[in-house]
C-alpha cells in the first residue's frame, strides 16, 4: 500500500479531548482526515454540547449521504462546497452557512482548496436550553434564497465570533461559546423557521428508517453485483417503490446512486493502493472495466489512468 497522503488538513482545539494519548495531537496541528469520525465519536461519548473543528480540502472528496442525532452547522470561510439535502442542491461560497437539522439526510462535495469550519450541536443540550426547539421547523428552501444578504452576513460574523470565543484560554470560553451558540440558533428560528407539522415529522421519520436499511444493505453489498431487485427483495418492497424512495430523498436513481458511491471506492484504491486499474474496477464492484472508465470520465473528465497519473504527479 502507498502512504496515504492528507486530503484534509484537520484543526480543532484539543482542551476538549480528554483521551489526548489515543490521538497523539498538538493543539491546532494538521491530522488526515480519518481523525474526524474519531473526533466525533468523543463528541457523542462525551456528550459535549459543542464540538467546533475546522478543515482544508487538499483535494476534492466527498461525504456520502448520511444524517446524525445531532444538528450540525457549516460555515464556508475559502472556496466551495456543494449539498445535497431533501432532495435539492446548494452551492455555497465563501461567507456562506448552511443548518443541518437533526436527522435530515445530507451529503457534500468539497472542491480542492475549500477551508470549512463545523459545528456540531448535541439535540440534548438544545432542548435543555430551548425547550420549545422541537416545535421548530427549519426550512431549507430559505437558504437559496438571495435577499437574505445581511442575516447571511450577521449570522456569518456570529459563527467567526464563536470560533474565536470557543479557541480562546480563558477559563469561561466554551461557556461564552454556548451563549453565542444559543444566539446563532435563535437568529436561525427567526430568519428559517416555522412551527412544526407533527405529522410531517412522523412521516420523515418512517422514511429516514428505511433509507438507513437501504444504505446499510447497499455498504454491505456495495463490491458484489447485486441489483435493485435483490435490494427491494431484502427490504420486502417492489423494485418500483424503492425506486421512488432514491427519487424522492436523494434526487437520483438506484443506478446513479450506486455507481457514484463504487466510483468513490475506486478513487481511493487508485491514490492508494498499488492495484491495477482493471483490478480495481471489478474489486469496487463495477461490471467491467469500461463502465468503470465512462464514468470516471463522465464524472471528472478524465480516465482512471489520467486520474491516477495527476493525483501521483501532485503528490510527488
């Protein structure tokens, strides 16, 4: 196997780790990428209100569909980044924010060069301190919207003002970055929220429980050939109602949601590991090495080979 070079620079503040020889980390220094899910599996161990991290992408990558118990906020502070939540897709630049409720399925795509600071936000400590939250609606459609400049730009500098607050020595920091933390998410409810549809929850809720069967027998069997009618046999559907499932949440076909996450799976074995690319196309589970090229090439307009070639020419 090649080392694996970082395609994430990762920054957090480490007086919040308590298990600090597990990580063997220095405040503020550079970590892959695979440090993340560690980091937030202290967060939901822990049970911290607050978990604040920042990072750099060194090249492009995506983080698949996937939603958590908790809400989480993003702040764009360099580049783009690309979402894909509740069956729409958002490009944020820049200055730019986006509010993941709990429980919302989501995905993004981070372009080279793009630096991203994170909130992650325990629904606990929410409703402990804003009892009335679980009554809230946030609407994600009001984030297209281009009127909202200046609530853009105030909540923006808001999320700067935590980072600095939560970064600093003083002994009543994370404690300043909770009150602010209580402000940002105020000013969210003003701006984006309604009243809650009870029933609207129920029914989100009994989708989101079949997607995650789905997703699982789908990461289960991803290198095999299985196809859509095994997954609906499994799931005790017909091949044409899973087929409305990927169409109404994630905005894309059984087909299309298959072959991206292998093309993901392919690009990793590429940057690193020593495999031949043929190799690498049936291991992912693509039918044969042609399908595997067309949809590279589709995807970033080039070959596996010419993929393979640029990512050991920049990392040389």
């Amino acid at each position: 196997m090649k080392n694996e070079k970082d395609n994430v620079e990762l920054f957090y503040k480490n007086k919040h780790i308590r298990d600090l020889d597990s990580y063997n980390i220095e405040r503020w220094n550079k970590h892959h990428y695979q440090n993340i899910p560690k980091l937030i599996s202290n967060f939901e161990a822990e049970s911290w209100p607050l978990l604040l991290f920042e990072y750099k992408a060194n090249q492009e990558f995506t983080i698949p569909f996937h939603w958590h118990d908790w809400h989480e906020i993003v702040y764009v502070k360099d580049g783009v980044i690309e979402i894909y939540v509740e069956n729409r897709s958002f490009k944020l630049t820049k200055g730019q924010f986006f509010f993941f409720p709990s429980g919302v399925l989501h995905k993004t795509i981070n372009n080279v060069g793009t630096q991203i600071t994170v909130l992650h936000i325990q629904s606990d400590y929410i409703r402990k301190v804003m009892p009335d939250w679980d009554n809230i609606h946030i609407e994600l459609s009001q984030f297209e919207q281009t009127d909202e400049v200046d609530i853009v730009g105030e909540i923006g500098s808001l999320i700067l003002n935590l980072e600095d607050t939560y970064n600093d020595d003083s002994i009543l920091a994370y404690n300043g970055s909770l009150a602010l933390l209580v402000y940002i998410l105020y000013k969210i409810h003003k701006n984006y929220g309604t009243k809650l549809d009870i029933s609207t929850k129920k029914t989100s809720y009994k989708y989101k429980e079949r997607l995650l069967e789905i997703f699982n027998f789908i990461d289960d069997n991803l290198t095999s050939g299985f196809t859509l009618a095994e997954l609906a046999e499994h799931m005790s559907m017909s091949p044409q109602y899973i087929s409305k499932i990927f169409k109404k949440h994630l905005n894309s076909t059984f087909t299309e949601y298959i072959t991206e996450k292998r093309l993901e799976l392919a690009l990793k074995y590429i940057k690193f590991s020593d495999s031949t690319l043929t190799d690498i196309s049936f291991d992912v589970g693509f039918p044969n090495y042609q399908s595997f090229v067309r949809v590279c090439r589709e995807k970033y307009g080039v070959t596996p080979y010419e993929y393979r070639k640029q990512y050991l020419l920049n990392n040389d």
